[in-house]
C-alpha cells in the first residue's frame, strides 16, 4: 500500500513549479526522472524513494473529482498525484510538502488517502 495524495491545481503547474515543490518536499533529496512513464522519483539521500510523483493531468469533466475523491474541485483542474511508501513517516511528511507548496504555487486544494 501507499499513502497517496493529490494536488488539484488551478493552474497547470510548469516545471519551474513542479522543481519548487520537489525542492520544498525534501530539500536534500535527489530526483530522478522516469520520461517514458512520465515520473518523477524523490529519493532519500540514502537512495530509498521517498515520493513517486506523476505528471500533471487535467480533469474537465464536471463533477469528476467529486466521484473519485469525495471533494468539490470544479473544472478545469490539474491533477498532480504522489505516492509514498506506507509506514514511511519521512515520506508522508515529504509527500504533504510537496503538495501544500504545489498548492500554494497554483492555487487549488488538496486530497489525501488519510
């Protein structure tokens, strides 16, 4: 299992955003890219992953992000979502980072598993 959460954004975030939140997550942290399942990976300094991060997808569809998540996000969004390691407090900490400054940078709101 994992602990996910989502960042519904305003905004289409660009890279230089996407950096600042990864930056603001864990800022010692590596990044490594996957481009052919269009990943971003934040590793530990010690090589764990901490946050498997998706790429931005836009949600248009009225009253999608309410069937899926159980929260009000009228259309259009960005959907941005990230994965942590369950049991991994650093990582779930990390994770929330990465969404609250995404968040910030874009406007929007936020969803988690728990």
């Amino acid at each position: 299992m994992t602990f996910d959460v989502i960042g519904l954004c305003r905004r289409e975030p660009d890279a230089d955003t996407l950096v600042s939140a990864i930056r603001a997550a864990s800022p010692l942290s590596e990044v490594d890219a996957d481009e052919d399942r269009l990943l971003f990976l934040l590793r530990h300094p010690e090589g764990r992953v901490l946050l498997t991060i998706e790429s931005a997808r836009l949600v248009r569809v009225p009253g999608e992000v309410r069937r899926l998540l159980g929260v009000e996000a009228p259309p259009p969004v960005w959907w941005v979502e990230a994965r942590a390691p369950e049991g991994d407090a650093e990582a779930e900490t990390a994770a929330r980072r990465f969404t609250a400054a995404l968040v910030a940078a874009t406007g929007g709101t936020s969803w988690a598993s728990r």
